[in-house]
C-alpha cells in the first residue's frame, strides 16, 4: 500500500514540472503527519524565488491545492488570491502558514481505516506532501469493541507505534485506556520519564503544561482505577501502568518497557504489548535526559495522538 502511495506520489509530482514558475521553488509541509477526520490540516507553504519572476494571486494570498485520496483522485481545493500577480525580487523568501479543514480535503473517509492524503500545490514542482486522516471516533461505542483485536497507534513525534491489548489479562485497564484515548486525553502529552534500558512513561495530563513540570509525573484522569496484577512478564514491549504506591493508584498513566525487567513482574498492571514501532521505542529512549533523577528529556517527547484503530464484536 505505502509503495504504491509512493509511485503515485512521484507520478502526481511529475505532472507538475510542466507548469512550475521559473525561478521559483517550494516546499508544502504539514504540522502534523495525522489528524482525525474532524480536524484541520495545518500546512506550511515556503517559496523561495531565485530570479526576478511574477508569482500568481492564489500562491501569494489564495489556495490551490490538489488532492489525491490513497490511489484515488481527490477534489481541487480552490481559493482566488486577493488583487493580480505579484511581482518579487530574486533572494525573497514566503513562508505562508495554512489551516485546511479536513473536511474540505477528504469528504468522505473510510469509517475503519486510516486515509493517505496526499496534497500537491498546483504549479509548483516539489510542492507536496502526505498525510494520514485518522476516522471519526467520536460516536464508537468502547463497550461494542472486540478488545482483543482492537489496535491503538501512538502518533509521535519520534514515530508511530501500535500497541495491542490483553483484555483476558486486564480488561478494566484495557477499557480504561481506550476510553482516555477515544476522549483525546493522551492528546499532546508527552513521555516525560525515559531510562534507557527501562522504560519511557507518558500518559501525565500536566505534562501538557511546561509551566507544571515540576509537577509532572503526578497527574491523573481524576480517578484511580484497582490493580488488575497477572502473569504478564514485563519484557520489552510489554505495555503496562504506572502507580504510586497503593497497588490501586493507576489512572493515566503508562509504560512501555525497554529492556527486560522482572522486577516489575506482578507489581504493576500489564495490559498490552508493542506490535509495531520497536525502532520509535528506542528513538524515545535514546533522547539526551537531565533533571534531578537524569530521566526528563531534554527535548519534548510529544504523543500527539493515541488514535484507536477499531475492530468490532462479531
């Protein structure tokens, strides 16, 4: 699927080089590689003019943006720019910022699955870029899920991992963590302990406040839920919750383990494992720490989204 999104990207782009504006080139990037169906896209148009050259209303103060829907042709998103053609120098630089609804990109999307967007600037060669459109969750119902082939995506920005769950080990905690993602908790919080050969922890809602950072590693959804202790190993991958110590702390608040540690085993909650991602696990635990205890990043570890891939009961 990826490869042929590829293909058709650079046959997509190709058709462009006949109009490019001499002298000119571009980049389109997009904030975020995600975004859910009822969402914008926030775009960054750069246009860097190496010659004297006349550049079109629409590419100085309008839209003009194309659309291809996975494989498909997409719609022509069209804004008319303000006035006439524009004249600049050689050695000007644009940087325009952009917010597109998703619904003005994608119409219609696939209820279940993941949409590949990718959007070209008319007339511009190299002008493009690919995004995924995550479906409208808001009306699932948890309690309607199969938990055991239901599937969450940790969109980072270190990369994406999937993680899976073991409702025959922990159901409450399985319930309760899809619950927080389906309500966009996890949304923007970051992972704010990292130990190399331990584990990284997210899941704080504070720690959307760099104000609070002292505070971090204490926030919680507002409640606790009871210790769901198994005979899951806590091996690398494994996904489990962090706690206090009262055994029934829990909240918000998760691991996924690094390195083996079995130490671990029977004291916290494991619920899940790492399906796909080993390779963003370890960018996240190789980030440069400090702090008081050497485990706060000294760059952001954002998750910018916990997005729930559903399967339904049969």
């Amino acid at each position: 699927m990826f490869q042929k999104l590829l293909a058709s990207l650079f046959l997509f782009s190709s058709t462009l080089l006949a109009q490019e504006i001499a002298g000119v080139s571009a980049t389109l990037t997009s904030t975020s590689p995600m975004v859910t169906a009822t969402g914008s896209v926030s775009l960054k148009l750069v246009i860097d003019v190496k010659s004297d050259a006349e550049l079109p209303a629409e590419l100085v103060t309008g839209l003009a943006l194309d659309v291809k829907l996975n494989d498909a042709a997409g719609p022509q998103v069209r804004e008319p720019g303000k006035g006439g053609p524009v004249a600049v120098c050689a050695g000007t630089r644009l940087e325009r910022n952009l917010t597109v609804p998703v619904s003005r990109l994608a119409p219609t999307v696939d209820a279940g699955s993941m949409t590949f967007v990718t959007l070209a600037w008319s007339g511009l060669a190299g002008a493009n870029c690919v995004i995924k459109i995550a479906p409208d969750l808001s009306k699932l119902v948890i309690e309607d899920l199969d938990l055991a082939a239901t599937k969450v995506l940790l969109v980072t920005n270190h990369g994406e991992m999937t993680i899976s769950f073991r409702p025959d080990k922990a159901p409450g905690h399985v319930t309760n963590f899809l619950k927080l993602c389906k309500q966009g908790f996890y949304d923007g919080t970051k992972f704010h302990r990292v130990i190399k050969g331990f584990m990284v922890q997210g899941g704080d809602p504070k720690t959307k406040d760099d104000n609070l950072q002292a505070e971090w590693g204490t926030g919680d959804p507002g409640y606790k839920i009871n210790a769901e202790f198994n005979d899951i190993k806590h091996v690398r991958g494994v996904l489990s919750m962090a706690r206090s110590q009262d055994p029934n702390s829990a909240g918000s608040q998760f691991y996924i383990v690094h390195k083996d540690s079995p130490h671990l085993d029977k004291q916290y909650t494991a619920f899940g494992n790492l399906e796909k991602g080993s390779d963003t696990l370890d960018a996240i635990a190789n980030v440069r720490c400090g702090g008081p205890q050497g485990s706060t990043p000294l760059q952001p570890v954002i998750l910018h989204q916990a997005i729930i891939i559903p399967a339904m009961k049969k």
